[in-house]
C-alpha cells in the first residue's frame, strides 16, 4: 500500500518554520474555471513515499488522502517542461482565495517541524483555522509561450508568499536553471529570455530562502472553457544566516 499524505492547501507559504494547513477554493473574478491546483501537502524533513499512478485529475479535488503522483519526465531531455495551461487563461487575473476548511487526516504531528514539536505544529493548525472565511485578493499571470500558456511564477510566487502572509515579506524571487526546464534549451528551440521555467529562488526580507521545484504535472480538458490540472511542487526552506537548523522540505500539490 503506497504511502499517503495529508491534504492541504492550495498554495503554500512557508514563514519561519511554520507552514499553514489550508484547503482553500481558487475562484475567479473574471472567468470560472476548475482550480489551478486542488490541494497541497506538507512533509517535514526528506519524505520520499512510493510514486503511484496518477488517478484522474478531477477525481483528487474532494479527496482527504492523495498519493503522490509519479514524477513527470516530459521534455526532460529538450529542457522545455513545465505546466501548461489553456489557452484562455492568457493574461492578467484578479483572483480570490477563501480558505474553505482545514483537516490533519494523518494528525498533526508533521506539522511540528524538522523535531517535531508539538507546541509549533499546535500553533500552525490554530493560525490556519484562524483563516478559515477570510478572503486573500490576489493578482496573478498567465504568460503565451512556444509551448503553451505558462505561469509567470516571478510574479505569481512574489503575489501568493506576500498575500498569505498579509505583509511584503519577500525580497525578490528568480527563476534557476534545471535539466527539465532551463534558459539556454529553451531560447534554442524559439522560446524567449522571459518565458517561465519551472524552478524558483525566493529570496525573504529575513535571512531564508526557499527553492521550488516542479515534480510532477498533469491535466485534463473538461469542455471547450472548462480545464483541471494538478501541479506537484517540492520546496526546500532554509534559514541563509548562521543559524544551524536543518532545512525544511515540502511538498506542495
């Protein structure tokens, strides 16, 4: 039986050594369209569960328990992966996020960081459920490529990190190169120097910084306007001073 983990939020930010338990709906203020993303999770530490088959897409939106997709390895050798989207998601967005609920299927003993500290992850489920019905305004891009409409994760990441924490707590945010998705293959084969890659540095105000990678990707085409897809994201948070804390890793879906 494949290893499974707890669903969480739509988007995560990771602030210090918390991170927020959160299943919000994604809803558009302009067009009405199957979430972006359906769910996160959060793992502590390396947690590296057995990759299952991907079900259907729609099928884990209402699901307390997902397993971890397998990795995607499209265009891994051309350097140009990434998630693409429809076509009529091209453009600038004003986008409400409402934390709908919060559940711990699997407890909240991965919530207590890297040690496990009870006091830290009693403190995050009660800041997330301190959330539940507040709206988050965001505003969010959507970039043509070559290949496909690509989020433009410079602005995107900067946008989500910022409007979850009710402050501006990041310094800048740059994209890093990687074999499956990366500047120089994908200016070879006709992209340009300001198409999205998959991968990002976030730079906080405070001494921290935080890599995200792109796992695992899918999607399905429901109807001529109506789209899902998933999106499994990795993030590695550590602290840039000399503080010896061991980094935080999570996965994010």
């Amino acid at each position: 039986m494949g290893m499974a983990y707890p669903l969480l939020q739509c988007w995560l930010s990771i602030m210090a050594f918390v991170s927020a338990l959160e299943a919000p709906s994604c809803r558009l203020d302009r067009r009405s369209f199957v979430g972006v993303t359906a769910a996160s999770a959060s793992v502590w530490g390396s947690f590296s569960p057995p990759a299952l088959a991907a079900p259907k897409v729609v099928s884990r939106l209402e699901e307390d328990i997902l397993n971890l997709p397998a990795p995607s390895y499209a265009s891994e050798l051309n350097g140009v992966d990434n998630t693409y989207f429809p076509s009529f998601l091209e453009g600038d967005w004003e986008l409400t996020q409402t934390l709908l609920n919060t559940k711990t299927p699997l407890g909240v003993k991965f919530l207590g960081g890297p040690n496990g500290e009870m006091s830290i992850a009693e403190k995050t489920i009660e800041q997330s459920r301190s959330k539940i019905g507040v709206p988050v305004k965001l505003q969010l891009r959507y970039l043509s490529t070559k290949w496909g409409v690509a989020e433009d994760r410079i602005k995107n990441t900067q946008e989500r990190l910022n409007g979850f924490a009710e402050k501006n707590v990041v310094a800048s945010v740059q994209y890093a190169d990687v074999g499956g998705s990366n500047r120089q293959s994908v200016v070879a084969l006709g992209g340009t120097v300001n198409d999205p890659l998959q991968t990002t540095i976030v730079y906080f105000k405070g001494p921290a910084a935080q890599k995200s990678f792109v796992v695992s990707h899918g999607s399905e085409k429901l109807g001529e306007t109506s789209w899902v897809g998933y999106e499994l994201q990795r993030s590695i948070f550590a602290l840039t001073n000399q503080n010896t804390a061991p980094p935080i890793t999570t996965d994010t879906e």
